[in-house]
C-alpha cells in the first residue's frame, strides 16, 4: 500500500490546502511542507524493500500492486516499484521539497490553489513513476499536465498565456499519439494472444510484425521525445520555464523532463526492442545535436532563465544519446544524468527565482556585481554553474562521462561532436557566471543575501550532487536489474558485466 | 396487443397524461412551483415505468415502437437531460415575468418525442417522434422575451429544420417508392434485394434522410445555424437543443441506418467518413475565432458530433457494429453530463443579466477569483470536452479511438488528433480568460437548483471519469439486446 498511499497522501494535502486558504493564507504553504514531509516518511521504508523473488513474474520488482479497474478493456490498477521507479518518485518528493521552499515567500495569489496544483503535479509525476498498466500510464501522463499548466498560466510571468499554450499543445498531441499507438499495441497483442489486456507484462516484447512494431514505437518515441525534450522538439520547452513561476520552473527541469527519459526506458525500449534498435542511429544524432544546439542557444541568451533552460535541452541530449547507444554503462550513465541534471538545474531554477524575486529582471546584463551584495547566493551559483559544467567529482560528470565513454565505441562521430557540448558548456556556464555574479556591483543596492531556509534547501543538493559524484555506486546497483532487463531484451547478443567504476 | 406490449407503451402513455394533467393545472390552478413539481414528477414516473419491462427485453409494441437495452440507455439519458434543464429554466424563468408555465409543458412534450424518436423502428414515429421534438423545441426557444435574439435564434431554426424534415420525408417516400416498405426491421437488407435502377432511388433516399439528420445533428457541412441558435436560445433551451435534442436523433440514426442496412451501402459510408472529417476540422477550426463562450460551445459541438460520427463509420465495417454501439453511446453520455454542466454554469452566469445570456469571453474573466467552485466546476467541464482525464470526457474520447484504432481508419484517427489538439487551444482559452484579473466584483448568485444540478453533474462527471467501469457495464447489458 506505500505507493498508493504515497499518491493518496499528496491528492490529498493538496485538496486540504486548497481548503486552508479559507482560514488562513499562510496555512497552505504550511499543509504542503507536512504533506511533502509524510510523503518522504513514507518514501523511506521504501529502501529497505527486498525483490519478490517468490513472484516468478516479476521477481525484479519491489512491489506490485494490481486492481481491477476497468475489467471491459482489460484495464487494472496496475502499479510497480523497482529500482529505477523508487529512485524517480524519491527525486520527485525531493525536487517538490525545493520547489515549495523556492516558492515560499513568493506566491501572494490563491495560496492554496497555487499548493494544490503543486501536490496534484507531485502525484500525477509519482503516478507515471509507478503506472504499470498502459491506461493508467496514459492516465497520470495527462493528469500531471493539467496542474502544471495551471502553475504557468495563472501565476507565471509576462507571457504566460503564450508559454502555458504552447507547453499543453505540444505534449498534449503528442500524447494522443501516444494514446493511438498504445490503443493500436494492445489491439495487435489481443489478436496475437487473444487476451485484451493494458497490463505491461502481457505486452512487453511481442512479436509483432516489423514494420508495425516501428510505427508503433514512434508513437511513443515522439510522445517522450518532445517531454525530454529532444530536438527538434523541443521549442515548448524555454517558453515555459522561461515564464513559469520558480516553483514550477523547478518542478518541469528537475522531474517532468524526466518523465520523458523514463518513459523511453521503461516502455519504448521493452516494448518495441528490435524497432528501438533500428531507430537507435536517429535518436542518439537527435541527441547529439541536442546538445550542441542547446549549448549554442544556451550562449546567446540574456534572459537567465532562458540560459538554463537551453542547457537543460543540452544536458536532456546526453540522456538521449545514452538511452540510445543501448549499452550497459551508457544507460547508467543516462540515469545518473537525469537525477544529476534534475538536482543540479532545479537549484539553478532557484537561483533565478530569487534573482528575479529580489531584482525584478532576469536580464543578465542588468545583472553584475552581485558576489558583492550577496555572497552566500554567489558561492552557491558557483557550485550549481560547476556541476552543471560537469566538473568531476559532481554528479553531472559521472552521468555525461558514462554516456560519452560508452557512445564512443557505439558510434565515434556522435561521440566526438556530443564531447563538443561539454566544451561550450563551460563557456556559456562561466559567462553567465560573470554577467550575473562578478564585475562592478551597482552602488546603493541593497540586496538580501540567501537566507537560512534558502541555504539549508541548497545545501542539501549540493551534498546529494557531492554523493553522487564521488560514490556513485548506490545509485548504479538500484537501478541494475532494471535496466539489465531492458539491456537483454535489446541487445539479445550482448553481455551485461556491472558497472563499477 | 399482450399485456407486455402495453407495458413496453407504459412510459409514453404515463407521460402524456401527465402531460395532460400538468396541462390543467395550468389552466386552474397557475403556480410555477407546482407546475415545475408536476414536470419533475412526470419525468420520474416515466424513468419509473421503465423498470417493470427490464427483464423482457426486447419488446416490440406494434410494428412502430421498438424497445430494447438500446432504446432504454438513450431514454434514460432523454429523461435525465430533460430533468436537468427543467431544473436549470425554473431559475432561469423564475422572475421574468408571470407567464412561464407554459414553458415546461412545451418541455415535457418536447422530451416525449425524443422518447419516441429513440424506441421508434419506423417512419412513421420517426417523423411523429421528430416533429413533436422539434415543434415544441421552436416555442421554447422564442418562449422567453428577452430581447429579440431569441427570436432570431426561433426563426432560424424553424425554418431550417422544417426544410430538413421536408428533405427527411422525401427520402423516407423515395425509399418507400422502391421497397413499398416503412418498417425498419423489414427494410433490413434491402440494399441487397433491388434492381439497379432501384439502388440508385434508394441511394438517393437514403442520401436526403442522412442529410436532414446531419442537419438535425449539426454536423458539417450542414452546421451553418447552429452557432447562431445556440447563441440566441436562452441557455437552458440551448443545454436541451444540445444534449436531448441530438441524442435523440442520433439514436435514431444509429438504429435506422443498422437495422436497414442502410450502413453497408459504400457510397453513404464514404460520405460519413468525410462528413466525419470535414466537421470535426470545421468544428474546431471555426472555435478557434470565437470571442463568446456560447458560439464556442456550438463549434465545439460540431466537432463533437465529428468524433461521434466516427462511430458510424466503424459501424459499418465488419464485426465493428456492437462496439461502435457502445463506443458511441458512452460518448454521448459524457457528452450529456458534460454539455448539461457547460450550459448550466451558462445559465448561472446569466440569470441575473435580463437582456441577453452572459456569454462573452470577457464576462468570464476572473471568475476564478469571483467565483471559485463555479470556475473550477467549469474548468473540469472543458477538460471534459478537451478529453483529459479524470472526467467523464476523457473515457469518451478513449473509446473513440480505440474503435477508430481497432477499425484500422487511420485518417480518421489522424483527423481525431488534430481536431483534439487544436480543441484545446480554445478551451485553455476560456480556462485562461477565468483566471485573469476580474474586471468587476458584482457577486454572483448561485441559485439553489441549478447550483445542486452542478453539484451532482459534476460529481458524476469525476466519478465517471475515474471510476467508468459501471456505466460500461450497463452499456454492455443493454447493448445485448439490440434488435
């Protein structure tokens, strides 16, 4: 019951904040950090969970649950934890955590409409973490949607209107590709086997005809692609986070972005195996030029939180080669980058929160000077530029140096023009570092410094981007059987050895 | 006639002397409240008389009226859609004046037609059931004097829908011409049974009944009055107009072009799938340009009878019958709860304007502030008319794919996606509109009626949308019996 619980704990804070609100409009925020704070509870004997060995079916998983829901379409309540899904809702709860912090003195509209879209966001992403069943994948895919809109359209910036349009369009229609090649998927198998079913253990790898098989992955593909988001689609992307509040800024870069590389990873690749393969070659060049395009983007902004989230269409490229090279350690790096990406971005998302909520601009050369005014800030954004340069010894490098190492014996080229990326990263990173942080501070400016909330939300990413950079180990083993499991079913010839590095 | 066939009568007999009962009371005793509690009470009663023939479906009562699980659902939603706008007019009607009585007769008639229209196998009380719906609905239409829109809107649709029934009737003689034959279930198959020179005649009959339904369903290229009339009728009236009106003669259409075979002639079915097509991209394309929430409404509803559209197509491929059956009618059930709920937040919003509905876009700025619950209440309406999950809209929408899907009409499906995706673009419209800064603070009333008729259809409009598995049962149970 620990997931459904989970899900049940943040519908429901959100629901009693929304309430609160009547009673007092500092009550919200306050309802958000206990219900943040239960979830995580409840996170934590998650850990400790052993395999269900005893279910030969799935004996990788930690926890299966399966209800009947709409039995007519073959259609249950279908939820499972493994590695890889613990490791994703663990980041959601925390990045929810931040994304509450970065917003608490922020937000003087509708607090408690504002906290409810924030929760009802957190559980539709722990939802799509956990879904096993097609429909109810497909389910939660939307339901995150709707509250993140309503986070960018209501309490986001001068163009909002613009930006939440073009964030629900475009994963909206991809969706409901996603939609008809699930529909189509399920409606083959039931001709192969003669069961209807949405249940993802009866469709995992079918043999379905190829050509079929191929036109049904990229319904998939193109849905998670433009989430991730790869290029070329990618353009909903700096809009939205460029207009969104800081909270839902920090929620898109850090967890919904990464709903696309999940989904890549726990249906494209099982399901469609041998088209993954053929389409392999495409999607690590989409990922190559992800990267240098971001970065390329990334150095010509003046808006801040333009900058980083260029670099997120960069750093997503990474996870998109990764993905693809469909080797073992290429596909731990991939995940290594999203959870270092995640934290890494989200607290530069901060950042820029708190430079727009203190300057009212995020125009980098109105910028300058402020190591001067606020220090604690300036040292902080130091480490989160490094990290996101991917320095070694953060968490960034062990994911792109992973992905990088393992692409170059898949393909060479791709290799070397992706390694392109970590060079232009530095140079917009660091550029962006002077405008913002050094030169010569506008005088009679008085600024407030980070305070103690601020830095102690900070200090915990930095020690969790310091863990996962100096010992990444941990990670690695939690998420080895699923994706050793993904690695057999594509790559059928190969020998999956362990990462260890 | 059996007892049994009496019963299978039992609900348009009660409801015509209630009718009549109702009739009397005005002319004695004129009270709006009671007139209105005889209105809710006939229809409960008829909902009532429903219940003893269950078990002995299906029954035919005389060669006209054929009940079975079909004719069932869709009077069950008549019934329902009709006691919600009752309940919706009596707050709008309520303090315009003395004489509103009337009104809810004309209503109760009106749902008896639409009663008759979905049990009917027969041209003759397909053109009695469509002519009582359609009278009463122009009088109610014009009924309330609140400037002269409303007349328009009357005229506008009398017109119109008086040449459809003329192109209705025509068709129905053509066919009669060749096959000698009204019945539907005697009908069946005679596409097959005629000389060439018959097909033709016939192709051209059942050509102008299709169109004439096509016209009464506002679909493409056949829509050109429905933003106006939706625009002019008073918000309740429009609430019926869209759901009962429609399901009604879609039910129809579905059992007429299945039971004759009407379905399996090529050329009608191509013209169906292009039908489809034209109208769900005309529906949501011409939305798009709209700055009046009732005119977004009417397109929007066009696209919707686009997608429903696609029922019929798939209809008409092998095996593809039953479940485009149940396929479209959980459709149009989320499409009644959810239309109901549009129309009913309309109405709240315009009973306290004497002159004409509130329906400009800007009227509804702000309401997120103004009014919360009835913003939230009709932000999950259009969600449900976007097809986002949890509301009802959403199982709809997914039960037309998966029948387009399962049909393999990937054009058709294609068209689906689009026509979603750019539905969306005016529905955040108007979600986006309500939570900008409220241009003024006026309080908005929430009358007790309509505000409980946005409770219960919102309720079951996540219930359903959450939890679909019952109502996809009974479809399923009733669906059996078709025939």
């Amino acid at each position: 019951m620990l997931v459904i619980a989970l899900i049940g704990v943040l519908i429901a804070g959100g629901l009693i904040a929304w309430l609160s609100e009547g009673w007092n409009r500092d009550w919200p925020k306050w309802v958000s950090l206990v219900t943040i704070f239960l979830a995580a509870i409840l996170i934590v004997p998650m850990f400790s969970l052993q395999p269900l060995v005893h279910q030969p079916d799935h004996s990788e998983w930690l926890l299966i649950y399966d209800y009947p829901w709409i039995p007519r379409f073959g259609i249950s309540f279908l939820l499972g934890l493994d590695g890889l899904s613990l490791l994703m809702v663990a980041l959601t709860v925390f990045l929810g955590l931040v994304a509450l912090i970065s917003s608490w003195d922020e937000i003087d509209k509708r607090p408690g409409f504002f906290q409810f879209n924030l929760l009802w966001t957190l559980a539709g992403v722990v939802g799509v973490f956990v879904a096993l069943d097609l429909f109810l994948f497909f389910f939660f895919w939307e339901v995150m949607l709707i509250p993140m809109y309503l986070l960018i359209a209501i309490w986001g910036h001068e163009r909002r209107a613009y930006a939440s349009m073009k964030f629900f369009l475009f994963t909206q229609i991809s969706g409901l590709l996603m939609l008809v090649s699930i529909l189509a998927l399920v409606l083959f198998a039931e001709a192969l086997t003669g069961k209807l079913s949405f249940n993802y253990f009866d469709l995992v790898d079918l043999p379905l005809d190829e050509s079929l098989s191929w036109w049904l992955m990229l319904g998939f593909f193109i849905a998670f692609v433009v989430k991730l988001p790869g290029f070329p689609f990618h353009t909903w992307l700096p809009d939205a986070h460029t207009q969104a509040p800081t909270a839902a800024s920090v929620l898109l870069a850090g967890i919904l972005l990464k709903t696309g590389a999940y989904g890549l990873i726990r249906f494209t690749l099982p399901l469609f195996p041998g088209a993954a393969n053929d389409i392999a070659h495409v999607a690590m060049l989409l990922g190559a030029i992800g990267v240098v395009y971001g970065a390329i983007q990334a150095f010509s902004q003046d808006d801040f939180k333009r900058l980083v989230a260029y670099s997120s269409v960069s750093h997503m490229g990474f996870v998109l080669i990764g993905i693809y090279a469909l080797q073992e350690i290429t596909l731990q790096g991939s995940v290594m980058q999203m959870v270092a990406h995640g934290i890494s971005t989200a607290a530069l998302f901060m950042i820029a929160g708190a430079l727009q909520h203190r300057l009212h601009t995020r125009d980098m050369n109105k910028m300058g000077g402020l190591w001067m005014d606020m220090p604690r800030m300036g040292a902080i954004a130091l480490f989160f530029i490094v990290a996101s340069l991917g320095m070694p010894g953060l968490g960034n490098f062990v994911g792109e140096f992973l992905v990088l190492m393992g692409a170059f014996q898949v393909d060479l080229h791709i290799a070397v023009f992706a390694a392109l990326g970590l060079i232009t990263a530095a140079v917009y990173s660091l550029i962006a570092m002077q405008k913002v942080f050094q030169g010569t501070p506008t005088q009679g400016r008085s600024l407030a410094d980070f305070n103690s909330r601020e830095v102690s939300t900070m200090l915990l990413m930095m020690i969790g981007l310091t863990l996962l950079g100096i010992h990444p180990q941990p990670v690695f083993d939690m998420v080895e059987p699923t994706l050793r499991g993904v690695f057999t079913l594509t790559s059928p010839a190969g020998t999956w050895l362990g990462v260890s590095p | 006639m059996s007892g049994l066939q009496l019963q299978a009568l039992l609900p348009i007999i009660t409801l015509s002397s209630l009718i009549l009962i109702q009739m009397m009371f005005i002319a004695f005793a004129r009270n709006l409240r009671l007139t209105v509690s005889i209105s809710v009470i006939a229809l409960l009663l008829t909902a009532l008389s429903f219940f003893p023939m269950v078990d002995h479906l299906p029954i035919s009562a005389t060669p006209l009226i054929q009940l079975d699980g079909f004719a069932l659902f869709y009077s069950g939603l008549v019934l329902l859609g009709a006691l919600m706008v009752t309940f919706l007019s009596y707050d709008y009607l309520r303090d315009q004046g003395e004489r509103q009585d009337e009104f809810f007769m004309l209503l109760l008639l009106s749902c008896l037609g639409a009663l008759i229209l979905v049990s009917s196998n027969h041209f003759a009380s397909f053109i009695l059931g469509l002519e009582l719906l359609g009278v009463s609905l122009y009088t109610m239409m014009s009924y309330p004097t609140r400037g002269l829109f409303t007349l328009e809107a009357a005229l506008k649709y009398l017109i119109l829908s008086g040449v459809s029934s003329a192109f209705i009737l025509f068709g129905a003689a053509l066919i009669y011409a060749i096959e000698g034959k009204l019945g539907f279930t005697e009908l069946a198959g005679m596409n097959h049974t005629s000389a060439a020179s018959g097909q033709f005649i016939l192709l051209m009959g059942s050509t102008m009944i299709f169109a004439g339904i096509m016209f009464k369903l506002s679909l493409a290229p056949f829509h050109l009055w429905t933003p106006d009339v939706y625009d002019g009728a008073p918000a309740p009236v429009t609430a019926f107009l869209a759901t009962v009106s429609k399901g009604a003669i879609f039910a129809l259409a579905l059992r007429l072009f299945t039971t004759t075979g009407l379905i399996d002639l090529d050329p009608l079915l191509r013209g169906l799938s292009f039908v489809a097509m034209v109208s769900i991209l005309a529906g949501n394309l011409l939305a798009l340009l709209q700055d009046n929430v009732k005119r977004i409404l009417a397109y929007s509803s066009i696209a919707h009878m686009g997608y429903l559209a696609v029922a019929f197509v798939v209809a008409g491929k092998a095996g593809g019958q039953i479940m485009a059956m149940e396929a479209a009618s959980y459709f149009l059930f989320a499409y009644f709860l959810t239309t109901l709920l549009a129309f009913s937040v309309v109405t709240i919003m315009s009973i306290a304007d004497h002159e004409v509905d509130t329906t400009n876009l800007g009227d509804y700025e702000g309401l997120f502030w103004r009014r919360p619950a009835l913003a939230a209440v009709f932000t999950a309406t259009l969600l449900s008319l976007a097809g986002i999950p949890l509301t009802a809209g959403f199982i709809g929408k997914f039960y037309i794919f998966s029948i387009g899907v399962a049909a393999e009409a990937w054009l058709l499906m294609a068209f689906v996606v689009i026509g979603s995706g750019i539905g969306i673009f005016y529905y955040l419209r108007i979600i986006f509109a309500m939570t900008k800064a409220p241009r003024t603070d006026v309080k908005i009333e929430i009358p007790t009626a309509s505000g409980w008729v946005a409770v219960v259809l919102t309720v079951s409009l996540v219930l359903f949308g959450v939890y679909p598995s019952p109502i996809i049962d009974l479809i399923g149970e009733l669906m059996i019996s078709f025939g």
